[in-house]
C-alpha cells in the first residue's frame, strides 16, 4: 500500500500543479486555452480526491486502504473526465452563438456560412 499512497500523493500534487498553473493564466480567446481553464477547478477537486486517498492508504489497514484508493481514483478521473466534458460542451455552445450573432439577423446580406 506504500507503493499507492505514494504514486496517488504524487498525481495529486501533480494534478493540483496543473490546475493552479491553468488558472493563473491569463484568459485568452482560444477555445482549447478556455476549455483548460475551465478544467483547472475540476483538477483540484481531484488532486484533493487523490490525496485523500493516498493519506488513507498509508493509515488505513490494507484491506480499507485498497478500497478507498481504487475509489478516490476512479472519482478523480470520473471528476476531469465530466469537467471536461462540460467545459467543452460550454465553449462550443458559446462559439456557435458567437457564430449566430455574427450575421444579427440580415441573413440576405450575411457573408458568413451559417449553415
């Protein structure tokens, strides 16, 4: 279980890492930099999941310890995986209306391909 604790320690940290440097980022116009911010709360939310896990696994009995690893990681991966998923679906909604607003009604004299 030394072996989980440390390897579940480690993607936390590494994890909460990542999720601090995205949301010290500077906000851009690019969707793909968007939707990485938007992961980055997510991201912390499972870096807090994955340490829970690891400090489990070190004090808990084996038995308990391997129980809650396996359930902190599939909920920190469940976690980005919907972030991801949400944020993504946000920025596209978001372009496709930026897209829309673009012709403002004069479909007739609209140069842009709104199909």
């Amino acid at each position: 279980m030394l072996i989980a604790a440390v390897l579940c320690l480690c993607a936390a940290a590494v994890t909460a890492g990542l999720g601090l440097w995205l949301l010290t980022r500077p906000r851009s116009s690019d969707p793909v930099r968007q939707v990485l911010r938007a992961v980055a709360p997510t991201q912390l939310a499972a870096a807090a999941m994955l340490a829970a896990g690891g400090s489990v696994a070190l004090s808990a009995p084996p038995q308990t310890g391997l129980l809650v690893v396996v359930v902190c990681i599939v909920g920190a991966v469940g976690t980005v995986a919907a972030g991801c998923y949400q944020s993504a679906k946000a920025v596209a909604r978001q372009e496709a209306h930026q897209a829309a607003a673009g012709c403002a009604g004069a479909c007739a004299s609209c140069t842009l391909s709104c199909n």
